[in-house]
C-alpha cells in the first residue's frame, strides 16, 4: 500500500511513527510550513517534520493545498493508494481528493459525528463527557462529514486531561491501524452514513476561553478547563498583574465563605480558593509568566510579599 501522510502536531506525529514501526512504505509527508514559537521566537519545525526527517521520508510544506498545481502533479506522480489525514490543519480540495486509488482516509479524534471540527479532544473534556475514541473516515468536501469506516471508544476519566486523553488515542492506533489498513486494502470495510442529527462541533480553542473567571464558572467547570486546556494554551488568571497558569487543581467540598476568586493558603500552604456558588477548589501546580511551573507550596512560599498584597485572584489584569 502506498499511503502519502498528511497531519503537524504531535498527535499527528505519534501516528507517523506507528506507521513506520509498522513497516508501512510512506512515500511522502505533508505538513504545515515551520513556525515561530518559544523563547527567541525562532522559526521550529512542526513535529511531524521533525519525525520525518529523522527516518529520512521526503516532507513537502505548503501553505494551501487548493489551486497548488505542483502538489497535485506530485502527488499524481506517486499514485497513491490512500492519503491518511490526521490533524494537518490544511483544507483538502476535491481535486486532491480524487487523487488517491482507495481514497483519502482521515483519523479524527472523537466519536464522529460528534466534535466535528478543530479542538475534539479539548471540547470533549470541557463538556464533561465520559466517553470519546477515534473514528477513522472516508473524507468528503465537508468537515468531517464523510462516512464512517471504522470507530474504536475509550472512557474519560474524571481526572483524564488533554494530555492523558490524547494518549489513550494514540494507544488505541498502536492496536488498531495496522489492522484496519489491512482491511481497507482488501476491500473489507463497510461505510455507514454519519446521523447528522447528532453532530456537534469542536471550535478552535480562543485564548479568551482559557481565561478563568472566578464570579462566571463554579469548580467543576474550572477543574475542567485546566484539564481540557493543559497541552496547549493554559487556563489562566491573574493574581494582581502578574499572570498565572493553573496546571493542576482538584475539587473540595468545603465552602471557603469567600467572594469568588478569594483564596486562603491552609495549614499544608496549600491554595484554596472559592469559585461560583460556593463551590471551591484547591491548587496544586501554577506557572507563573515567563517561568517553570512549580507547585503550590513553593508558590506561596517563593512569592509570599505577592500573595500577601492580594488577597484574591482577578479576572482582569
């Protein structure tokens, strides 16, 4: 089978790497053009390149797929059986569409039709749901609206994050993909029809999402932030001007008798603040801007003087 790749992040990546642990022949790579990122805002490759390279497979960067003549004679070129699309960010056109032999083969990392879109993995957690999987799809020009050839589900745990959700994906590929490919090439894969009733969407996360606002959200929707927005942009508040991550926190039964975003430190110098409707939780690992997350304790005892000049966390800077 002949598979040209097409994906960028890490997720991506990972999946790069199951193909290549299992023997499968990847004639090519797409992927998003380097960007920058981190300190000294230096142009970095994207992960999927990074991986590439480093198991010598031609990689290909465009900035659009639709009207690229040279990618589409490329591709033409290299006969594909399939192209396997997995989070690569770029809008496939039907001309590109029609290219490959079986065709083009996404892997989209809900249980479609449900969390269509960008961020599955983020709204998923952020919803509260206690089940999410992969469903592997034929792609049509719609988003992610193309028959379903195969789902596989796992469980989400209250404690789950983006982080160890994306990991349980990523598992169930190493188990399945192999063999689903096999299946795909001999021709033994049934199509169903996605129920359109049931479709829900995925937006892109926006920073203005990520920020905490103590008076708006109670602990459960808070603990659910930090956990859906962890690998990516953080949730966030502010603690007078400085701006301040939370990694990590866990719900508490106790009401604090404090306006939301008022904090006390505990016995253990630990962080507990109070949310909407009296609801609170407790803090357990910060980052504080420009600097190494740390936890809790060390936080209120390395900046005591900020702590002790305010006496709650604000949702404006």
């Amino acid at each position: 089978m002949k598979i040209v790749f097409a994906g960028t992040p890490n997720f991506s990546a990972d999946h790069l790497k199951i193909l290549q642990d299992n023997k499968r022949k990847i004639e090519l790579v797409l992927t998003q053009p380097d960007k920058k990122s981190g300190r000294g805002n230096k142009y970095n490759p994207p992960p999927v390149k990074a991986f590439a390279e480093k198991v010598n497979i031609r990689v290909l960067q465009p900035k659009r797929l639709k009207n690229n003549i040279e990618i589409e004679h490329i591709l033409k070129e290299i006969n594909p059986d399939i192209i396997l699309v997995i989070a690569y960010g770029l809008i496939i056109p039907k001309e590109i569409l029609k290219i490959p032999k079986i065709g083009c083969i996404n892997i989209h990392a809900s249980l479609l039709p449900r969390w269509r879109g960008a961020a599955p993995i983020e709204r998923c957690i952020l919803n509260g749901d206690t089940k999410s999987g992969l469903t592997f799809m034929e792609m049509d020009k719609g988003l992610d609206t193309g028959p379903i050839l195969e789902r596989f589900s796992c469980e989400i745990s209250p404690l789950d994050t983006s982080e160890t959700l994306e990991n349980k994906l990523i598992n169930i590929s190493k188990k399945k993909l192999d063999d689903f490919l096999s299946k795909l090439e001999e021709g033994d894969i049934k199509k169903s029809k996605q129920d359109e009733n049931l479709a829900t969407y995925a937006e892109k996360i926006t920073k203005k999402e990520t920020q905490i606002i103590w008076e708006k959200h109670t602990s459960t929707e808070i603990d659910r932030m930090i956990r859906s927005f962890l690998t990516k942009q953080g949730a966030f508040t502010y603690l007078g001007d400085k701006r301040i991550k939370i990694l990590k926190a866990e719900k508490i039964n106790k009401n604090l008798k404090l306006n939301p975003g008022g904090f006390l430190i505990n016995k253990l110098n630990e962080i507990e603040v109070s949310c909407k409707n009296n609801s609170s939780l407790r803090i357990m690992l910060v980052q504080l801007e420009n600097k190494t997350p740390s936890p809790a304790q060390d936080f209120t005892r390395g900046y005591k003087s900020l702590i002790d000049f305010n006496s709650s966390f604000n949702s404006l800077k």
